[in-house]
C-alpha cells in the first residue's frame, strides 16, 4: 500500500532530499497555489506501473481479437506452439 505525501511544488527546489526520501514510501503530489499539479514516483514504482500497464493493454487486445473471433482456444494454442517448438 502507498503512502501518498502532498507537497508543495516549492520543496522541490529548496528540499530536494526529503522529497526524494518521501518517494521511497510512494507517490509525492505536488501543489501549485495549493492545486495538484504533478505527480512524482520512484523508478521502481514506475516500472511497475508500467509492466502493468502493458499486462492490461495486451489483455484489452486479445479481448478484441477473441470478440472479432480470432485467435485460438487453449488447446489449439498448445498445438500449435508444441508444432513450432518441435516438442
């Protein structure tokens, strides 16, 4: 579970530090007059945003395919896999 800071924008210039320490505890918000305006993660947060992210984009587009009636029921799928490997 993350533990999301607010911060304003400001402490980025004159707290560096403490902001980057607070990204390893999860998201910083920061404000502008006392609004969000952005938003910072860490890097191993991010990856992993972005792994799933792509996990759901590739999920979204075999539902697409399995909707248009392409692609292979599971078995057919293992055959064919079984066929290319030579296995």
């Amino acid at each position: 579970m993350f533990v999301t800071q607010i911060r304003p924008v400001t402490d980025l210039r004159n707290h560096y530090p403490e902001v980057e320490s607070d990204l390893q505890h999860g998201p910083v918000v920061l404000t502008k007059n006392g609004y969000g305006a952005s938003v910072l993660v860490s890097i191993s947060l991010y990856d992993k945003l972005m792994a799933k992210q792509a996990m759901y984009e590739a999920i979204a587009r075999s539902e697409t395919e399995i909707d248009a009636g392409e692609g292979l029921d599971a078995k057919s799928a293992l055959a064919k896999m079984r066929a290319t490997l030579h296995v």
